[in-house]
C-alpha cells in the first residue's frame, strides 16, 4: 500500500514539474509576443493549474492504451511535433519582435530548451492530433451506381458551380487583376517572340501573347485581357471539379460537394488569386491535377487504365513544369523518391520518373526553339538566400570587419548596397547584384563561391542562420505578417495578402484599364487581401496565414506515417520537395502557397484510402 502511495506521489511530483517547466515555456512565449502583463504573474497560476489537468488527462488516456508499441509511437510524434512547432514560435516571436534570434551558442540553446518546456504545454494538443488520426476510418472509392451521384455528373456541377462563383469576382476586377510579374511579360508580349526572357516561363508570356494579340484583333485590350481570365477560370473550375468528384469517390458524401464548391469558387484566397494574371495560378491548377493524377495512379489504376493514366501523368507533368521554373527540381526529386519506394514497380516507375523529367525539360527547350529566344534563363534567382546571407553581415557588421573579410564581403555584394539588407525580401539586394558583380563573382564560380560563402558562415553562423529564417519565416510561423506587409499593404496601393495593382501599360503608352463591373464587391474583397482584413477575425485567420499551410500538409505527411500509409506518404512528398524548393527563394508571398492550398484537400483526402492496397477493384 505505502509503495503505491508513494508511485502515485512521485507521478504528481512529475506531472507538477512538468506543468511548471510547460507553464514557463509558455510565459516565456507571452514575454516575448508582448503580452508582458500576463508573463510570469499571477495569471501564471491558472496556467499551471489548467497544464497540470492537462497533463493528468493526457496521462490517463496514454495509460489505457494496450498496445505498448502504438503508445511508444504516438509519444514519439506527439512530443517530436510538439517541440518543432515550439521552437518555431520561439524563434519566429524573437525574429518579429527583435530582428534576430538568441544570439551565439548559448542563445540557441536557451531555444532548445524553452522550446522543450512550450513542447510540454503543446503536448496534449498534439495527441489528440494523433489520436484522431487514429480514428479516421478507411474508405474506398466509390464506382458507378454506388452514392447518391455519379462521378462525371460531380465533376459537372462542381466545374459549373466554381466557374459561375468566379464570374462575379471577374465582373469585379475587370478585365483581370493585373498584377505581380505581369507588366514585365506584357512589355516582352508586346515587342514580340524575341524578347521574351526566361526568367518568367515562356509558356505563360506566350499566353499573355496570345490574349493580347486577341485583344488587337478585336479592336479592345480590355476584351482581350478579360478573354485570358475566362480562360484561367474555366481551367481552374475544371480542376477544381475533378478535385471535388475526387474527394466525392472518397467521402460518399453530398456535402463533400458543397464543402469544394465554397472552397474552391468562394473562399476568397481561392477566388481572388484564379483572377490574377500570374504565371502561378495555371502552375498551381495544373500542380492540383498532377497531385490528383499521381492519387489515381498510385491507388485506382489497373491494366490499359493504368498505362493511360502514366501517359496523362507525364503530359500534364510536362505542362505543368512549363509554369514553375523550379518545379522541375521537385519532379526529380521526387522521381527518386517514387523509385527507391516502387519495390516489384521500381522498373516502371523509374521508366516513368526519367520521361517525366526528361520530358519537362525537353519541352522548355522545345518553346524556345519555336519562340525563337537567345535569352537565357536568369540564374540570380538561385542564389537568394547567400545574397541575403551576405547582406545581413555586412548590414550589421559592416564597420567592424577586417579588411581580408570586407574585400571578400564586397567582393559578392558591394558595399554600398549592404544598407538596402531588407530581412523578408531579397529583391533589392539582388537587383543591385544582378547588375554589379553577379557575372564577375557568382556566376561560373561555384567552387570558390561556396569556399568564401562556408568561411564567412563560420566566423557569423547567427547571421546567416537568421537572414535564412527572416527570408522563409513565412512558411513556418504561424504568426509572421511579413508574407503579407513586406512591401506594406493597404486598398489604396492594392498590396497585402494578394497584390491586385490593375493597370497594364505596353511600351507605346497604351493603357489596358480596370473598370470594375461591380465596385461593391471589389471593396470588400479589397479589404480582405489588399487590407488584410482577416488579422481580426479570430481562428478564421488562420486559412489566410501562409505558414498554416505548411504545417497542415507536413502534418498530413505525418499522419500518413503514423497510420503507415506508406503510398500516400510517398505522394505527399511531392508537394513537400516542392515546398522546400520555395525555401531557397526570394520573398514568401501567398501566390507561391497556392499550389499547397489546392492540393491540401485532396492530400487531407487520401487519409481515408488503404493504401496498402492498390488498385480500384480491390478498395472496399
């Protein structure tokens, strides 16, 4: 009896140092969000008392699992998520609120460990994650006669129902939101094949193109750029409807149809960017259809099907690449992925993955030779993050550094643009580079480049830890603004979440103006993604953070992990290769988030497949 006692007291003791350790990782949060008042006071009490109930809750639901091994798996995730999301906070707080984080190494070890006590307090929250996912049921999908509906007859009234939700926000921005980079490929459209650069795909110049030379037989710019919209919009509807008959086969559920339609035609992240004008909106429509094709193959293909999906797969792969100059890293990447986890397919996957990749490129250099263009593709793009690495240690470090390391800094980056360092863009040091020493010092000379860019890193590691994580932040802090404010945001200059500058001028004056056709609604859109209206609307915030999306479909991943769903774990790494491509760019904007927010349901989706089965005829 009194060694029982004395177990369930030394379990107390623990659970009371853990909720106090959870409750100062918490407070310590608070501090340095600025909720001063509320850290390390009175208010701590009921945190610690609310923690320990927590904790005590967690306790007891872990302790009623039999299955020791599933137990042991679900702490690992629990507590592995837990303190990466917390050391995330940690650090994004201390980027946003002091410009840097704890410096040196005792700094990065206080991250650590306040990291692991927040993880302590984010714990429970974690397991009911996991023990949710614990609960999805497995589906199959559903043939022809089974649910209230047909698939093709979904697909229709989906396709239907989003494009006829996207033609008020047309009607709003009429012709279409000209906005991003598309002034630049308008100049180039307008001067003809020969001017068109690389730098932006080819493919979507040759679009703006076509539309503008539409517009010119038509005798009105206007009609022409609102005939490229129509365009944009039915492509993306259809997409929108395969993804919608997708789930639909899944879910076996009529709202499931309903929820896409809202999703995809109404949500105003969705319906805004389908109506920009930018090489990113047929990427991430296309990017959605290679994910849904990718599901298809790999779950409900069998026989002649299969050999006409890995065709169509490798077709729309193909156009897909022509809209992202980097996706092709990911397709290959992921291509080798695929193989080393094909097994008894590795030689038909592998077949596959080299069309894919050879195919992507092949077509590139396909458009250019028919276009006709000598440029080549700008290559400074790539160097982003050392450009910003390089900047950061001259910005604060400038006046101190000897005169070996201040020849080696200008030699990169002149040091007179070392003030313009601007922590969540890289555009205006890298323009200054473009133009100054990129030819003479980076490109052509990788190997003594990565030779000064290492010994600079070791002599300033928290500067180029830093300038990495103010140019991604981003991607990974729930509570970054600097994706929506880094070049300010407001309705009167039309910048915040979704940039809609709406004024195209070609190079002999002429102007292709915006009327909007319905002015109230363009106001409150405006408000929501020039205004960012949204930073006051509480939880629903959240859909309109860059970062969530990230750690949604990373979360998704691990749920594919956890339930050992192997295939959909292999599929998903395609969206996050891609994702860590977008790590080594210039700036985080919600435009490069799109392909992740089309794809995320049908990924969230594939939860409920078993996927260790493979084909249609077997899902039950």
């Amino acid at each position: 009896m009194d060694i029982k006692r004395q177990w369930k007291s030394a379990k107390i003791w623990r659970r009371g140092i853990c909720a106090f350790a959870g409750t100062y990782g918490v407070c310590y949060l608070w501090s340095i969000a600025g909720i001063i008042h509320a850290s390390f006071s009175v208010l701590s009490a009921p945190v610690m008392l609310l923690l320990f109930g927590l904790l005590g809750r967690t306790e007891r639901q872990l302790g009623e699992m039999a299955d020791k091994r599933l137990l042991w798996r679900r702490v690992r995730y629990g507590a592995m998520v837990s303190f990466l999301f917390s050391v995330a906070m940690i650090m994004g707080y201390q980027l946003q609120n002091f410009g840097m984080t704890g410096a040196g190494v005792r700094g990065k070890l206080l991250i650590l460990l306040r990291g692991g006590c927040l993880g302590i307090a984010v714990f429970p929250f974690t397991n009911m994650l996991f023990s949710a996912a614990e609960r999805i049921p497995l589906r199959g999908l559903v043939q022809e006669g089974q649910g209230k509906w047909k698939s093709g007859k979904v697909f229709g009234i989906s396709a239907a129902a989003v494009f006829l939700c996207l033609v008020p926000v047309w009607l709003a921005y009429y012709p279409v939101i000209m906005s991003y980079d598309f002034h630049r490929q308008l100049d180039e459209a307008s001067k003809g094949f020969t001017w068109f650069w690389p730098y932006q795909p080819i493919a979507h110049t040759w679009l703006i193109w076509l539309f503008l030379r539409l517009g010119r037989l038509l005798g009105d710019l206007q009609a022409g750029m609102a005939c490229m919209a129509l365009f944009q919009m039915l492509v993306y509807s259809l997409a929108a409807g395969y993804a919608c008959a997708f789930l639909y086969r899944i879910l076996r559920r009529p709202w499931t149809v309903a929820a896409g339609i809202l999703f995809f035609g109404v949500f105003p992240l969705n319906s805004v960017l389908a109506l920009c004008a930018t090489k990113d909106v047929l990427f991430g429509t296309f990017f959605l259809l290679f994910v849904l094709l990718l599901g298809e193959c790999f779950f409900f293909s069998r026989g002649k099907r299969r050999i006409a999906l890995s065709v169509l797969l490798v077709a729309e792969g193909c156009l897909m690449m022509q809209f992202r100059n980097n996706c092709i890293y990911a397709v290959a990447a992921f291509g080798v992925c695929w193989v080393l986890a094909a097994g008894k397919e590795r030689l038909r996957v592998l077949l596959l993955c080299v069309l894919l990749v050879a195919g992507g490129k092949g077509t590139e250099k396909a458009i250019r030779a028919a276009i006709g263009t000598e440029m080549e593709i700008a290559k400074v793009e790539m160097f982003s993050v050392p450009i910003q690495q390089f900047a950061r240690v001259g910005y604060y470090h400038g006046e101190g550094l000897d005169e070996e390391t201040w020849q080696t800094l200008n030699h990169y980056v002149p040091h007179e643009y070392w003030a313009n360092y601007y922590p969540p863009i890289s555009d205006g040091v890298k323009g200054n580079v473009a133009v100054t020493t990129f030819g003479g010092a980076w490109e052509g000379h990788m190997g003594q480049l990565l030779a000064d860019w290492f010994r600079l890193g070791v002599r300033y590691p928290n500067e180029y830890l830093d300038a990495f994580l103010e140019l991604t932040r981003g991607y990974w802090f729930p509570d970054d603004r600097s994706y929506a404010e880094c070049l300010g945001y407001g309705t009167e200059g039309r910048l915040g979440t979704v940039y809609t500058q709406n004024i195209g001028f070609l190079e002999d004056g002429t102007e292709i103006l915006h009327e909007s056709k319905l002015p109230w609604l363009e106001e409150q859109l405006e408000k929501v993604v020039s205004g960012n209206a949204y930073y006051d609307w509480p939880v629903i915030s959240l859909l309109f953070k860059s970062a969530f999306y990230f750690w949604a479909l990373f979360l998704v991943w691990l749920a594919f992990l956890y339930r050992r769903q192997r295939k959909q774990a292999v599929l998903c790494l395609f969206p996050l290769l891609y994702m860590g491509t977008l790590l080594l760019g210039p700036v985080v904007q919600m435009r490069y988030v799109f392909p992740f927010i089309q794809a995320l349901p049908v990924l969230a989706g594939l939860l409920l497949i078993n996927g260790e089965r493979g084909s249609y005829a077997d899902i039950e």
